[in-house]
C-alpha cells in the first residue's frame, strides 16, 4: 500500500510556484495577485479564505480580501465583480460560496470574467473543461488529476468509479478521467444517490473517487485488492478527545480498505491540502509570465 | 419489443411548432428565423443543410443560407458570424461543420452568441448543460432524451452504457443521462476507443446508447434480454441494390439485438430525424415568443 502523500506533493507544488514567482519579479514583473470575495462570517468559509490568503503568502502573490456584511444586497456584489473584471493589477478571483440565500448564487459566478474565473466555475471555463479544451479547471478535480500525474498513477483503460455527481468535483472529475489525455482515458462510471448495486460496481473498479460527504461509507468488502482509492469526503465528525471538540473523517474507512489498497490518499493530508495547490497554480496560470 | 418511433416523433414535434408558430404569426408577431453558414461544397454537408432548410419551411419558419467558397478566410467568416449576432431579426444560427482546415473551428464556434447558438456547441452552453441549468442542448442529444421522454422509459436508478465520448453525442448524453431530472439520474458508464472488456458492461446495462460510427457493432450476445437500445450510429455501407448505390446502417445489429430489447431505435428513422426536429425545437427557444 502506498499513500498519495497530497501534503507533500502540495508543499512540491507551492515550492516549484514560488520558484517561478521569485524568477519573475526579479526580472521586475509585479507578482500574481489572488483576490477574494466573503460574503458574512460563515465560520468553515472564513477558515478556508484565510488558509488561501496564507498560502498566497508563502509562495509570494499579492492577495486582497473583500469582505462584505451579509446584508450586502446583489447589485452592490455584482458591482464589485464588474471592478474586479476590469482592475488590470488583479490576476484572478473567487467568490467564496455559499453567499447568502438573497443572492442568485449562478448570476454572480456568471459575472464573473471567464479569464479570471481561477475557481473554474464559469459555465464559459466548465464547458471548454468538459470537451476536452486547456481552461481553468476547478481546484479540487484539478488537485486529484495532479496527484494521479505526480505518482505516475496508470489511468488508461481502467475502470473508474466516482461516487457523487456535484459540480465542483463529481461532475468534473468524471469528465476528466474518461477524456483522452495521458492521465485520463478511463471507463468511468459516475454513482449518485440514485444508484443501485453500488458495492458491484465498486468491487470490479481499479481506481473509486469517492466524494460523497458520508464518513467512512466505503468499506474493505465493497474495493478489490490492488485498487486506487481516492478520498475526496471530508466530514466533521464529534471527537471530544481532540482540542477543538471534532475530527475530520474521509468518505472511506481508512484501516480496512488501505489494506487492500495499491494508492489510498489519506485524510486529512490527502486531496484537501492539493485543492489550494490547485488554486494557486491555476491563479499563476491567470498571471500569465 | 417496442419500437422507438423517432420519424413519428419528429413529426409530432414538428406539427407541434407549427402550431405555435401558427398561433404567434395570428397575432402579428413575426416568425423564428434561423439561419445556416456552410462553407464549400462537401456532399453531406449539403445534403443535411437542405433538410433542414427544408424542416424550416414545414413549420412556418423563415430560413437563410449564407453559402461560402471553401476559400473564404477564417476572418471574412469571423465577420459574418458578428454581423449574424447582431442581426435582431435572426434568432438562431448554425455554422456546419466540417469547416476547412485553414479555419480555426473552436475560435468560429467561441464567436457565436450563446444566446443563438442553436446547436448548442459553445462552450458557455456546454458549461451550463453540464453543470445543469437551462440550456441549448446539442440537437442530437436532445432528442435522445426526447425520445425517452416521449416514451416514458424509466431511466431512474438504471445503469446506462454510452458508446463513445463525442462532443457532439456520447459526452453530451452520458452527462443528460446521469443528472438528477426525470428522464436522467441513471448510473451512467462512458466507454470509448479505450475501454476493456466493453461486453462484460453491455450484458448489464438496462440501457445503451451506442455512438460509435461501426457499423453492426452491437450484437445480440453482448445485452441483456429487456435492454433499452438507443443507436446513434449512421454509417453509408455499399449497396449495389439501392439506387444511391449505399444504405444506412447502424451501430447495432437490429436483426439479432432487437428480439431481446424492450425498446430499440430502428436506423434510418430513429434518432436521426430527432436530430432536425431538436434544432427546430432550439430555434423556438431563440425566439422566445
């Protein structure tokens, strides 16, 4: 069993973005600036926001946070895109979502300019991603694709299972592993919650994607021996043992089925830490030196 | 066995927008215009772009060709294409392909207006139909679902094989077919060029959807009895005792496959009229009466 180490492939990745950034403004060019938007105080959100912000300033990227009441009513936000659209000096930006239930979630990511839509949630940047064209891909499929690369994982002709059909990586990912491209080119088979005889598909898979949000649902019984298991699940669960009162646990049962295992991410230190990887290097990608 | 009737649908379809035409033309207001570009004289090209002048003309609505030498450069065409975004009084428009080869396709393709991109290829709808909002959906895919909708094929929760990952069929309908909507939310499986044993999935899908251009691929040992069979493929195969000297066949071998199958898709006159009356029915939604 080997682990797909997404913390230490994370930390190459900001090391070799960093590289390139020092590279750059030496030669006197202004370094990537990443902007955000938080709408409230949504305590998940704000961890996540500042996490990216720090990130930013490990690998030397300018950031701004816009952070609004969550009273601020949706001509103001759009407003603030349409500036972000045409400020020169911002490479890319991201609305961190959920955004309160008075704003028309889609209207605004459709707002947003394709060129610097870094989450890769414009229907514009989705669609390129999806027949096959070079775009903004969403951070967290981006990441998976990533660590299938840098661990050289085989992908062609093999079955894959992803399980959950969102659209910030379900839908993706299945996208992505069943095109024709050296680390896709799978059979994939995309389960939801309307599948039946799911623990039969999951048996004959080489490769299950789980993104599901149900803590440990994929059990030893239910993978074959040698399989690549790819947790994207990432669940508080209540764990007074630890000091803030929880713990976070995967969509998979890590000790049984790491045992039948050939690659299995971890969780935490698994996807998560690749999906702001994956931000920062689609962020450079918008800088473009 | 059930045949599903695609000729007998489309005309229903097309009767339908008459009468909706019929009804708005009464009060006055003017009728959907579509508009087609072809560039050069390829023989097939010519055939379907008549059809579907043709289809226009049978339900009431206005139609132009703007009809290109093969020389035309990718500019004068790019000029056209801003001239037909503009044109208030042209609610659709299709660009035929194939386009020759000194013509950037994707770039002609990006320059069209979403809002009349009819064939629903551009990426900003592609986006949104994968992402799964309201779209132009391309007009084979479309009428696909249309055809099971019309037949009220249960597609929830059953396990879907599609044949080939075009971006104008097999990736468009494995999407349609796996989103949480009536005539969707199965468990869909893309298989490809790729794909290894490709019969193990065929016996066990409830429903497959073949688009694969071989012709009598699917043979009636590789489904299941009860099978829902959907064929996408149109192949000429030399006929001496045609006139035209070739006939159509499909991806499936009707004769053996459709004494197991509950519903099949018969080649000539399955999918493919669906595929004109699709683009009539996204024309009506350009026109939004």
């Amino acid at each position: 069993m080997n682990i797909l180490d997404g913390k230490k492939i994370s930390l190459d990745i900001k090391s070799e973005i960093k590289n390139c950034v020092l590279k750059n403004t030496k030669k006197g060019l202004r370094p990537p600036h990443l902007a955000a938007i938080l709408v409230g105080n949504d305590g998940a959100s704000l961890t996540y926001i500042n996490s990216k912000i720090k990130s930013c300033d490990e690998v030397g990227y300018k950031s701004s946070l816009y952070h609004y009441n969550i009273k601020i009513s949706e001509q103001e936000l759009l407003e603030k895109i349409d500036e972000l659209n045409s400020n020169e000096k911002i490479d890319g930006y991201i609305v961190q979502l959920p955004l309160p239930k008075h704003i028309n979630q889609n209207k605004v990511i459709n707002r947003i300019s394709p060129l610097k839509d870094v989450d890769g949630f414009h229907p514009q940047n989705f669609g390129s991603m999806s027949q096959g064209f070079d775009s903004f891909i969403p951070a967290t499929p981006h990441g998976i694709i990533e660590l299938i690369e840098r661990y050289e994982i085989k992908t062609s002709g093999k079955s894959c299972l992803v399980i959950g059909r969102s659209n910030i990586v379900g839908r993706p990912i299945s996208i992505l592993m069943s095109q024709k491209s050296k680390f896709g080119n799978a059979t994939v088979t995309l389960a939801h919650s309307n599948t039946k005889n799911l623990i039969e598909i999951s048996k004959s898979a080489d490769i299950i994607i789980s993104a599901l949000g149900i803590p440990e649902f994929l059990k030893s019984n239910m993978v074959k021996k040698g399989v690549v298991v790819i947790d994207v699940g990432i669940t508080r669960v209540k764990d007074l043992t630890k000091k803030k009162g929880y713990k976070i646990v995967g969509d998979v049962d890590f000790e049984g089925v790491s045992k039948k295992a050939s690659y299995i991410t971890p969780v935490p230190g698994g996807v998560g830490p690749m999906t702001i990887a994956m931000l920062l290097k689609n962020t450079l990608r918008a800088r473009n030196f």
